[in-house]
C-alpha cells in the first residue's frame, strides 16, 4: 500500500515556552518525537501553505488578520495558546499540508500531515487549545470544493474533544463528523446528544468514554458506531484528526491505549477501503513516537495481531446502543 508523510522544520518555528505554573505546553519538542517514530523508508513530502482564501472558508476574515497582526510578536492569546513571530506562517502549513495529505490520499497514496499547531479546538472566530486555524476543516473545506469530492468522514481520536471542527460543520450533511474523547475534559463539550443541526443532523457523532478505557472501548465504539455510520455516509475520503493523548502515558489524560493500539484503529479505517488522510492533532507522552510508528505500520499494510482486547466497560456498551439509536444510518 503506497503512503507517505508531510513534514518540515518549518512546524518547529512556532515555540514558546510555557509561562511558569501553567503545566504543558505545545511545543516543537513534540515534533521531534513524533519525527523519531516515522520509519526512515517512508517518502517526505514538502509542506505547502495554505492561502488566505483557504482558511476564510471557515474562519473570519477579521480572526486570520488579527492572528497576522499578533504574529508579527509573541504573546500567549488564552491560557495556553500562544503565537510567536513565525506563527501565521507555519499555521499556514499545517493547514495547507493537511490539504496536500488529502489530495494523495485522493490520489492513492494514504498520507500523514506530522503537521503543528493543531487545529481541531480552533473555531471560526476563535483558537483554543494550542489551535490557531482548524487544519482539518480549512483542508476538507477545500477539496469539497474543488476536487470531484461530495462527501467527507473526519474520525477525531484526540484524547479531546474536537469542538472546532463539529462547530465548522454541524450543519452540513457532505461531512461526517464522528469524535471518540475522554468524558469532560477540555474543552467540555462533545456529548452523546450533540448531534448536527439542520440538513446536519445526524451527521455529527460524540462518542464521550470514561477515563480508563481501552484498547476494546475504542474499538467497540468504532466497530459498532463509527464503520457502519461512515459506510452509510458513503465518504469519499477519511481525515483522521489523529492525536495520541489517549496513551496510557500521556500527562493530559487517563486513558490506556498502547502505541500499537494506534495501528488496529488505523487498520480498521482501511478496512473501509477509502482513501485515508491522517493530520496530526495532540499527544505529549514518551511513547508518542511510537505510536506514530504503529501507525505508519497499518498504513502500509502490516496488521497487528490483536491478541485479546479484552472486554469493553459495560458503560462503552450502553454508550455505543444509544449512539446506535441516535444516529441516523
Ligand atoms: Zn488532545
């Protein structure tokens, strides 16, 4: 199976330490991680930037200027988000080079933007969460509108709550958006009943599971919920929103997959046979790099070999019969 990554040190322009007292912050140090787990063997496609055009699709023309004008320094925007001198530039490419990821996927080739600042806590008129633009919704905004593109499935496996990207398309039906994150953590929002709105609805999918879960949580919930809601959706693409803070290790939460848990979830979406576009959200644990590896795997075609699972919490099972009745496929 051909696939490849995009990355730059261009993404290792936008640094700040975090102020002292506040915890983590998102920093380039992350990317060096991730870059230590993408096997040697895999081609490296250059970064392409996004236009001005691109990202006003779904954000404010007053919001991009604005994050121009704060560029041009280094602040902190909210509690954890900050901009440094190069920011608006390297927010850019991450948008543009998830765009890029999209289009070889759409071409054959299943490709991983190892892109930052992310982007899915980043609304239209706001960032949040170490996002600046919502790399994910700038690129499916783009190629809906000039490839031969009708439909898009996003899968959001961050620890967190995609909030940016559900709020960009929550009223469309040509894009699927299904979330899995830890129950109430940042930001708050992504419950069972947020479900689209308008020609939308149903279109939206909140998979919240109790800190602890596992491996066999992630999976019942992809197995039961997200692959029939996405066959359904009949998408012409999947774009990961792939943040692995849901390590067992990460310091942002409490979940417990393992890195080659990454690998099984990425082999379930290719059993869908569509094409598949990754872009890189969070993850901040030790063993971030190799669940970047597991993924790279699946990608090309090595299969985990699952040995057991286990069970699902008896919650994930109620969970996954409500989403079933609340869906519409
Ligand atoms: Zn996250």
């Amino acid at each position: 199976m051909r696939c490849s990554a995009i990355t730059g040190r261009v993404f290792a322009k936008h640094d700040m330490e975090a102020p002292p007292g506040s915890g983590q912050a998102e920093t380039s140090a992350r990317l060096r991680e991730v870059l230590g787990g993408l096997p040697g063997d895999i081609p490296v496609r250059p970064p392409v930037f996004a236009t001005a055009a691109d990202i006003e699709r779904v954000h404010d023309p007053s919001y991009v200027r604005w994050i121009r004008e704060m560029s041009r320094g280094s602040c902190f925007l909210d509690n954890n988000t900050y901009v440094s001198p190069s920011s608006f530039e390297v927010a850019l490419a991450a948008a543009g080079s998830t765009r890029a990821a999209i289009e070889r996927a759409l071409d054959g080739e299943n490709c991983f933007a190892l892109v930052r600042p992310p982007g899915h806590h980043a609304e239209p008129d706001r960032q949040m969460g170490f996002c600046i633009f919502n790399n994910a919704a700038v690129a499916v905004a783009r190629v809906l509108c000039d490839r031969d593109c009708e439909r898009v499935a996003v899968v959001d496996w961050d620890l967190h709550h995609g909030n940016g990207t559900q709020k960009i398309f929550y009223s469309s039906d040509r894009v699927l958006f299904c979330s899995v994150h830890q129950t109430n953590s940042f930001p708050g929002t992504g419950w069972p009943d947020e479900i689209g709105a308008g020609r939308g609805k149903g279109c939206t999918i909140n998979a919240p599971l109790a800190p602890g879960s596992t491996l066999a949580d992630y999976m019942r919930i992809f197995s039961a919920v997200f692959v029939p809601a996405i066959r359904a959706h009949r998408p012409d693409l999947i774009l990961v929103s792939a943040g692995q803070d849901a390590l067992a290790d990460d310091p942002h939460g409490r979940m417990l997959l393992s890195p080659s848990d990454y690998g099984v979830l990425t082999g379930m979406l290719l059993d869908l046979d569509l094409p598949v576009a990754l872009t890189l959200e969070g993850g901040y644990g030790p063993s971030h790099g190799r669940a970047i590896a597991a993924i790279f795997a699946a990608l090309r075609g090595r299969r985990e070999e699952n040995d057991e699972p286990g069970r699902p919490h008896d919650r994930t099972v109620a969970l996954a019969e409500t989403l079933q009745k609340l869906i519409r496929y």
